[in-house]
C-alpha cells in the first residue's frame, strides 16, 4: 500500500474519528475520554503509547525500520472551550457547555491518521513521537507536559505542530519567526474608601478611578511602544459594586497584553504598574497589580520553517502556499515547546462557502476536507526529515477536492463571519 493511498482511503474514517470526538468535547486537563481513545488507537496500530502525561496527555513513538536516526515530536493539542455549541448538525457536541470550537479535534484526528499510515510502512531513519497535549486553551498543558519530562522521557531535535485556519481551503500559510503573540493577564483591584452614595465627600471612590484607568491602559501602546512594533492592551473586565445607592471599598479590572517582542512585553507591565499606582495615587486610593505571564510569544526557527515550505510544496504545490504574512494576536501554548527546542508551528486554510465561521464562534465546525491533507503534511514531514523519498505524484491527488484557494486569494477573514 502506497503512503498517498493510504491516506485517501482512510479520509472516510477519519471524518468518523472527527465527529466522534467534535460530539464528545472535554475541556483541559478534563480529556479522559478522548485520551483513552488516542491511545487505543495507536495501541492498536503498534505504537508505543504512554498515557498520564499532565494527566490526559498521551505520546505514541514510532520507530522507522531503517534503523538509527534522529527523533521529532509533532503535536496535536485536545481540549475544547467551555462555551455551548449552536450548530444542529448530527455530531454537534452532546454536552451543553463544552464545545469544539477551535479545530483541536481535527488537529487530533490529522495526527492519528498519519501514524496510522506511518505505523504501516515505517521506512524512514529514526523516531517519530506523537504527541497528543492537553489544556492548549489558556492552562498550559505544553508546559505541564514539558515540566513532568515530556522532553527529557521523549528526546528530539526538533518539534513541529499545526493549526486550522480561515484562509481559503487547502492553503498553507508558513513563518519564519514571529507566528503569535505573547499573551499575558493582568487583574488590578482599586482600593479606596466606601460610602453612603449621597455623600462621596466622605469616600475614595474607586468606581471613577477605574474608569480612568481603562482608558489610560488602552492607550499605552501607541505612547510608550515604538509605532512600528505590534501590541495590544485590551481590558476585558470591570466590576464594582453591588447596591445603586452604596459607593464600594474597591473596584477591578482585568484584561490581556499581546505582543511579539519580548522587550515590548517587558515594557507594558512595567508601564501598566506604574499608571495603576499613580492614577490611583492621585485620587488617594491604593492600586494592587497581579500581573501574570500565560504565552510567550510563539516564534519559529527559520531553518525549520523553510524545511516546512518544502514540505507543503510537495503536498499542496508552491502556489498554495502563503510565506510571512502578518502574524496573528491571538496565542498558543506550543511557544513553550518551541523555546525548548527549533520548529515550526503552520497553519492550513479551511474556509470556503460552508465553513465561515471563526474558531471560538458557536457555529464553528473543523472542515474535514482538510484531514487528509494535515495528514499528509506530518506524513511527509517525517518522510522528508527522517530519510524517506517517496513519489507523491501530483500535489493535487491528496486532497478529495481540488478547489484549493491560490495563495494570490483573498486574506484570512474572506470567509469568517460573526455567529448570527
């Protein structure tokens, strides 16, 4: 059985493994089914499988039969979104609250289905570990992985990853550093002095103190970073109070910082604790910071990035693939694994007509057009990297459809919508 046979034919099944665990979403570090059901996948494919790994982690290693070589890690993270899902399709999640809102479930799906083709014909030099992650959405399931041995029990060279994106379908969009932001959150808690709301003269009234702030914090990257550097500051929450007529002790506020640079990431908290204390100085209250560092940013090594171009040419042919477009501000937990080690973290475009929605939207549903084609990117990746040459014929032949987007289309969000 050829390699690109073997993933055509397996594209009916896998759907059915995608739309299992779209129906059945666990959150992070929540994952037991969906653990449970890598792992016996991979078992019974004759792949070494480790389980426990930050609790639902699991990494299946494949050995190639053409002896010695070096190793990579290529991950698929698991989790889904505590948020209820509003499509009414056939597999849409069975459990209100949880969701399968950002592809992580085709992400795990692509992974299995490469080493199950991989498993049949290992003829490559060296070792491959599959790694199947955890809480990639917020918790840091990278790092727990990584700080319960993850690099030490599984040693590589390099790591690779993916993500779905809403670009056209079939297009695969490739850094060569700066991939995602760095995100970090902060909460700031007002303290003044409460009161009767008819006589404020007696109070410290953190209410307005707070409102000045959020408009001071959303302003501090155009005045204290350089115009031409990327940063958000973005404050996503107030509270204070809880009677009309009762001026409270405190208010706070919360909210994110994005950025690429290091340097710049330093700078924001420094000037964000500096305009909490003196704006709540100024009006005789105290302001106490908690500021915490979730995401570096998630930043590829060149070497590997232009390895990856190379890979995707083979797969979906050079005019579908997009180099070095604007990164993006969201973030994503593989920056922990990326500062361990070189790799490459890519996207591969899913939208068209029936896919418009954005992940993390309630009407979002992975595009399982693309599972063959993420399949047949890892394949090729450990293919190329670890030893093996195989003809692939024409890049089109992986995919079911040949309506791939030219990478001369449109920008990400030609079909991203909002949720009605």
């Amino acid at each position: 059985m050829r390699i690109l046979d073997c993933v055509r034919e397996l594209h009916a099944e896998m759907t059915e493994w995608r739309r299992h665990l779209h129906a059945h979403p666990e959150l992070g570090f929540e994952e037991h089914i969906t653990s449970q059901f890598v792992a016996e996948k991979l078992r019974a494919w004759g792949i070494d499988t480790v389980t426990g790994i930050a609790g639902t982690g699991v990494v299946g290693t494949l050995r190639g039969r053409d002896g010695a070589g070096d190793a990579i890690a290529i991950r698929a993270d698991m989790d889904a979104l505590p948020m209820t899902e509003l499509n009414e399709h056939a597999h849409a999640s069975r459990h209100p609250g949880r969701m399968h809102a950002c592809g992580h479930d085709g992400h795990t799906t692509m992974l299995l289905g490469a080493a199950r083709c991989l498993a049949l014909q290992p003829k490559f030099k060296g070792t491959v570990h599959f790694v199947f992650q955890p809480a990639e959405e917020g918790l840091g399931g990278a790092k727990k992985m990584i700080d319960e041995g993850l690099l030490t029990r599984f040693p590589v060279s390099e790591v690779y990853a993916l993500h779905n994106s809403e670009r056209p379908l079939g297009q695969v969009v490739i850094y060569d550093g700066a991939v995602a932001a760095s995100a970090d959150q902060f909460e700031i808690r007002i303290v003044g002095r409460g009161g009767h709301a008819a006589m404020p003269h007696f109070t410290i009234d953190p209410v307005p103190i707070a409102a000045r702030l959020v408009l001071a914090l959303e302003a501090l990257p155009a005045r204290e970073v350089d115009a031409t550097k990327s940063a958000v500051v973005s404050v996503t929450q107030v509270h204070a109070g809880r009677a009309f007529n009762v001026i409270p002790e405190d208010a706070v506020i919360g909210g994110t910082v994005r950025t690429f640079d290091p340097a710049v990431r330093d700078q924001l908290e420094a000037a964000i604790r500096r305009t909490a204390a003196g704006l709540a100085a100024a009006f005789g209250a105290e302001a106490h910071v908690t500021y915490n560092r979730i995401f570096a940013a998630t930043i590829n090594t060149p070497r590997e990035a232009q390895f990856m171009a190379t890979v995707a040419a083979d797969v979906v042919g050079e005019r579908n693939i997009v180099r070095n477009p604007a990164p993006e501000m969201g973030s994503e937990d593989f920056s922990f694994l990326l500062q361990e080690r070189p790799g490459c973290y890519f996207l591969i475009g899913q939208g068209n007509p029936e896919h418009r929605a954005c992940v993390h939207d309630p009407r979002y549903d992975f595009n399982d057009d693309i599972l063959p084609i993420g399949a047949a990117m890892w394949m090729r990746t450990v293919e190329k990297r670890l030893g093996q040459n195989l003809d692939w014929g024409q890049p089109s032949s992986v995919a079911t459809r040949s309506d791939f987007g030219s990478a001369k289309s449109s920008m990400t969000l030609k079909w991203c919508r909002s949720a009605a």
